[in-house]
C-alpha cells in the first residue's frame, strides 16, 4: 500500500480550495442549503433539476469552503456554514438556484436555506426567499418586452382609431 505524503494532502486541499474560491467569485448567485434528512433519491431528484438549469450544486467540507470565503474576503458566509451543507452555484441565472431550491424546499421541509452570496453581497435565507420569488429571467424578459411594446400598441390603436374616425366622415 502506498504511503500518503502530507504534501500531496496539502495540494489537494489548496487545488479544492482554489476551486470553491472560483466559483464563489464567477457565480452569481450561490446558495447554502441543510440537507439533513434528504433520501438519495431526493438529493439526485434536486441535483437534477438545478443542473438542467445551468447549476452545479455540491456537497462541500465546511472547512475548505471557510478558507476559500476568506481567500474572497466573503468570511460572513462562514455564519452559515455549520452542519452539513451543500451548495448551488450559478454562474448565468441569478434566480434559478434560488428559486429550484425555494419549491424544492415547500415539498421536503427537510432542505433548509440558510443563505447564500447574491453578485458578490453575503445575504440571509430570507434575500434567498425573496429572490426565489421573482419570476425567471424568461420571465422577466417578457415582462419587459411587453412594456416596451405597450407604447407601439398604443400609438398603433391611435392612428387606426384616427383613420376610422376620418373613414367614417368621409363617408
């Protein structure tokens, strides 16, 4: 059997680490979650649907998630790193974590939010609760293109009313 030298440990800590410190940096939403209580069908079930929207969700020593919110200067998330805990990272939707793992808490009170980092700002369950609360940014997108198109309409009903109204004059 081969020996294990501390160095190599040590590397592979630091490796991890980095690794964590990357992803609290480049996502823009993460979320620290309890997941005590969870079945394996359920933890895969969640894993499921937060990757098929773009999340990668894992389970992390707290330890070396505390040395990489230090190496980020996010060391207020170390509140809620105790017990254990898994985290959802998102680079390209801010709302999607949130949000899957808010609906995913309502059925299995066994998953609770604890908190989570919103574009680099360390935020409470409750931020986390009521950002899962917006719409998608699908949604959102079409809220403002029908917004934008409002004012088209409008002017559209009031040139065709106008045309109308010199029709009927004329006639």
């Amino acid at each position: 059997m081969a020996e294990i030298r501390p160095t190599v440990i040590r590397e592979e800590k630091v490796q991890a680490i980095n690794e964590i410190a990357t992803k609290l940096r480049e996502s823009q939403t993460t979320v620290v979650a309890d997941y005590r209580g969870l079945t394996v069908a359920q933890v895969t079930e969640l894993r499921k649907q937060l990757r098929e929207a773009g999340v990668e969700f894992q389970v992390l020593k707290n330890s070396l998630t505390r040395l990489a919110t230090e190496k980020e200067s996010l060391t207020e998330l170390d509140q809620y790193l105790t017990g254990p805990n898994a985290l959802a990272f998102s680079k390209d939707d801010i709302i999607a974590p949130a949000k899957i793992i808010a609906e995913f808490a309502k059925k299995n009170d066994k998953l609770e939010i604890k908190g989570g980092v919103i574009e680099g700002k360390v935020v409470a369950a409750d931020q986390i609760q009521a950002l899962a609360t917006l719409p998608s940014r699908e949604g959102l997108l079409s809220m403002l293109l029908s917004v934008l198109q409002a004012p088209m309409r409008n002017v559209a009903l009031a040139v065709k009313a106008v045309a109308e109204q010199k029709e009927g004059q004329g006639a």
